[in-house]
C-alpha cells in the first residue's frame, strides 16, 4: 500500500489534478507537492486542502532543471516516500536549445536529466520503495497523423543518445517540439534499463495523453501558446484529446495497480487517447534492451 507520495511539478495541471485523485485513494497519508516556486507551492497546497478536505499535502521545493535543487530536495526529505511522479517537463522555454551548466538542453534537463538525479538520488538514499512513474508521451513512438514523427535515430548508441541531451542532434532548430519526441523515447528506454536494475521497485512511463487544462505549451512563444491551445480545444470537440483529469488518472492507475508492470512503457492504442497499450507492441525499438542500456549511459554521462 501506497502511504507517501512526490509528485513534481504539481502546482498545476496534471500534476495537482494527480495529488488530488491520489489523495482520494486508501491509504495515504502525504503527498509531496514538488514545486520551483514557493508561493505557488503554499497556493496549490492551500486549494488542495480546501477541495479534498484533507490535510496531508506538504509542499517540497525542487527545480528539475537544476541538479543541486534536486539534491537538496532528496536530503530535506525527513522519510522515504513509496512512490515517484515525474511529472515536470514541456518544451524547456524559449531558449529551449541553450544549454545548461551541466551540458545538455534546457528541454532535456527539465525533462529527463533532473528526474534521472532525483531518482538516483532517492534510490542511493533508500528513499524510494515501490514505485516511480515517469510522464512519457505518445511522441516518443510518433502519431503521424498528429504531426509526430518517430524518432529517426540511426545507430541508437551511447554517443547518438548523448547528441540528444546536448542538442547535437537537432542542429539549429528553433522548434521544441522537434527534440521533445526523441527525449521522451529515451526517457522510456532510460525507465526499462533501470527496471532490470533495479527489480525491487516498479518503474513504469505512462503517458497522459494529449490532454487539456496543462501548462505544457506555457513555455512556448505567445503566438505558438495561442495556436496549441486553440487545437488542443478544438481536438478535445472531436474527442481527439480528453481533460486533465482522464490523464492524471492514468497517472494514479500507474501508481497503484501493479498490473502496470516494470519496464514498461504505456500510451494510447491509437491517436492520444483511448486505452492504453505497451508501446514496444507498436515501436519494437522500445524493447530493445541495448538501446535501453545505451540510453542510461549517456544519461548518467551528464549526472555530477
């Protein structure tokens, strides 16, 4: 039984909406509201009190982008948690291609790097004890008829991986959406390498789907932020996409039902919504288990 939980990036969006359901669930007694921002942190924390009646939400300040915020959040933590949501991610700002001081993208550290830290660290402090689940995303297989192209890797090695995380591998490119669909399929990958490693916790990438009521494009120019969320409601007319709270609950259903099994990598059958599927059924690449390998090195190739 699930009794503590982190979820980061949860003052809005999937996030809250996760820490809402979860706290409706047997059993729990804190909930974890990972933040970078203090005073929305306490607001998210104060709402959530108000709606679910219960006062069992604490709020952690953490910053996925920054690898020392990380660490110092793992060490603040008085209790080992029993499940992991890595929620935070998006499209990295603005300058979504720049670099950090750790050498990869803006996009791949609040995306991938920062939950890697944060759950080596957790694991190296034996601060996590059944279950991490990692927000994937349908593009990491491509939805062509969205858009979303497979990732076109050509080697799958540890140094193309590592062109991923330091941006190499998209050139000049001023699109985020661009370098967000192979940085989600390697977060899969990273997700099964540690599965087999380390067999006594659940490690399952579930993805939410395109869902509405995000802040995932609030990164995004004010022209872009515009168009997305403009189809994103247009889509959700046409039943392409579903709201927060469907996807936040395949977040919850990831947590709690272990017949979401290790290593996997769940996302909708077809489109961005609808049942969910193990991915490798449809990009067998996600099975791969060199690949996977691959991925956790050039990942862990950034981590100081």
């Amino acid at each position: 039984m699930l009794k503590r939980i982190l979820i980061t990036c949860a003052n809005a969006g999937l996030g809250k909406e996760c820490a809402k359901q979860m706290a409706m669930q047997s059993g729990i007694e804190k909930i974890y509201l990972g933040c970078r921002n203090p005073q929305k942190a306490i607001a998210a924390q104060q709402e959530l009190q108000q709606i679910t009646g219960k006062d069992i939400f604490e709020t952690l300040l953490i910053d996925v982008s920054d690898q020392g915020s990380v660490r110092a959040a793992v060490q603040s933590l008085q209790e080992p948690i029993d499940g992991l949501v890595m929620n935070a991610g998006g499209t990295g700002g603005t300058q979504f291609h720049e670099k950090t001081a750790d050498g990869v993208t803006q996009i791949f550290a609040v995306n991938l790097l920062g939950h890697s830290t944060l759950t080596y660290e957790l694991l190296a402090a034996k601060k996590l004890t059944q279950v991490a689940l990692y927000a994937g995303s349908e593009a990491a297989r491509g939805v062509e008829p969205m858009g979303m192209k497979r990732p076109a890797l050509k080697t799958s090695s540890v140094d193309e991986f590592t062109s991923i995380a330091n941006g190499v591998f998209f050139g000049k490119t001023k699109d985020a959406t661009v370098p967000y669909g192979p940085i989600k399929y390697m977060a899969a990958l990273w997700m099964s390498s540690l599965a087999r490693q380390h067999p006594e916790i659940r490690f399952v990438t579930m993805s939410p789907g395109g869902t509405t009521g995000t802040e995932g494009f609030n990164t995004l120019s004010p022209i872009k932020q515009y168009f997305m969320k403009g189809m994103m409601q247009i889509m959700l007319l046409l039943g392409k996409v579903h709201k927060v709270e469907v996807g936040a609950k395949r977040f919850v259903d990831g947590l709690v039902n272990d017949s979401f099994k290790s290593g996997v990598f769940y996302a909708s059958r077809s489109g961005l919504t609808g049942p969910v599927m193990e991915q490798s059924q449809l990009f067998a690449d996600l099975s791969n288990e060199t690949f996977q390998d691959n991925a956790r090195e050039a990942i862990e190739g950034f981590i100081n």
